[in-house]
C-alpha cells in the first residue's frame, strides 16, 4: 500500500496538468471576482452585497453557483490521473501483486485528497487576494463556521472525486467519464429527482442526500444538524463508491 500510494504521489507532483488546473482555476477565481465587482447586485436572499461577504458567506456562494468550477476541475483531473495510468498499460506491472488492486483504488483515493486539498488551498489563496483587491474586503467571518464549512466542503468535494474515480474504473473511458461527469456537475441528476419529488408529493426528501445536491446547496454550519447532514453524506458516499470501485476493480480484465 505504502510503495502504491508512493509511486502514485510521484506521479501526481510531477505531473503538469495538475499545476495547469490550478493556475487556471486561480485565474479564472480572481477574474470572477473582478467580474463581480464590475457587475455587483445585492444577492435575493437578504439582499447581502457580494463585496460585503466575509469569506465564509464568498465560498459557500462561489460552490453553490451551477456548474460547479471545482467539480469540474476535480473531474477532469481524477478521469486524467487514472485513465494515463490506465491507458499505458503500466498497472499490469504491480496488479499481480497480493492486494494489488484494492490497495491502488485505496492509494488513488488519497491522492484525490491531496489534489483537493490543494483546489481549497487555491481557493482560498485566490479569494483572499481577489476580494483584497477588488472588494478590499479580507474578513473571514467567524472563525469557527469558517473552519466547520472547510472541513464539511473538502469531505463533500472529496466524496465527489471518488464518485468519478468509480465512474473511470467502471467506464475505463475518458470520454464517457468526462460527459458523465459534466452531467453531475451541472446536477442534472439532482435537478430531476427534485422535480419529480415536487411534482409527485410535494415535498423532497431524498434529493436532500444527493451528493451534489448537498454540495451545492448553502448550509447554516453553526446548526448541529445541518452540519451532520453534510458529514453524513460525504461518509457514506466515500464509502459506497470506495466498495463499489474496488469491487470493479478486483473484477478487472489485464489486457
């Protein structure tokens, strides 16, 4: 596991389309920013100035935006990560080994840990220096809301990254992963099942526990429950898809 996650954290610092995305998504971060400050409105519930937001109230509207920018990123990343391991052949090397398998979707999971880590890292980077010189407005609110939502985000986003690494293992289609990808980003899955939830009993309920439902919803982090919600759904998601891609994965054909 360890000599797994090893060779795969190598491979992850040397490679360039990490550093690509995210300067990318610094740049196109701070560019919306400045897009805000050139065409702010009060936002419709209560009326709160984008330029006045403290950081906590920024990025819970910045994640909530459909589609999701860091969804995407983390999608195009995760399908890139392991389709070019994928793609050149170079997993039947250690894949005979005892274990193998379940220890390089384990190894794989935690590097889209670090890779999230480092999109909140760059998210956080990129605002404060935006809203610094755009809004001249660094606050960060409540320190402890800010670090609940940090940690209740970085769960969510990373459950999201284990999503698509499923959809790859199962797939083994950059292509198809990318669109199936595109379609949650965009939460065309939450956005029917809501529908139809309405429509049916006027009420929802289980699109509440979507994923991406949860992810791009804003939540009160100083209530107890809601911040339960949202650990809740990032556990169980992690660890659905972790069984589900490692059982595919031990199903997997060497050719």
């Amino acid at each position: 596991m360890i000599n797994l996650f090893n060779m795969d954290f190598h491979r992850f610092i040397r490679n360039k389309m990490m550093y690509v995305l995210l300067l990318i998504f610094s740049a196109f971060q701070i560019f919306g920013i400045f897009m805000f400050s050139m065409y702010e409105e009060p936002i419709a519930e209560g009326g709160i100035q984008v330029s006045a937001m403290n950081a906590s109230e920024f990025i819970q509207l910045v994640l909530s935006q459909p589609p999701s920018w860091m969804l995407l990123y983390i999608t195009v990343f995760t399908v890139y990560f392991y389709m070019s391991e994928h793609n050149a052949g170079f997993y039947k090397n250690y894949m005979t080994m005892k274990n193998a398998r379940v220890h390089s979707v384990l190894s794989k999971i935690l590097i889209q840990a670090v890779f999230t880590l480092f999109m909140f890292v760059t998210l956080l980077a990129s605002d404060f220096v935006g809203r610094s010189l755009f809004f001249e407005n660094s606050t960060v609110g409540d320190p402890g809301f800010f670090m609940k939502l940090l940690i209740g985000q970085f769960l969510l986003q990373w459950s999201y990254s284990v999503l698509i690494l499923c959809v790859s293992i199962i797939t083994k289609s950059m292509l198809v992963s990318i669109s199936i990808g595109i379609v949650l980003v965009l939460n065309v899955v939450g956005m029917v099942v809501s529908g139809l939830e309405t429509l049916l009993f006027d009420r929802t309920f289980a699109s509440d526990y979507l994923l991406v439902n949860t992810i791009t919803h804003i939540r009160d982090f100083d209530n107890v429950n809601e911040v339960i919600h949202v650990r809740s759904v990032a556990v169980v998601s992690i660890a659905i898809f972790t069984a589900i891609a490692i059982k595919y994965k031990q199903k997997e054909d060497l050719k």
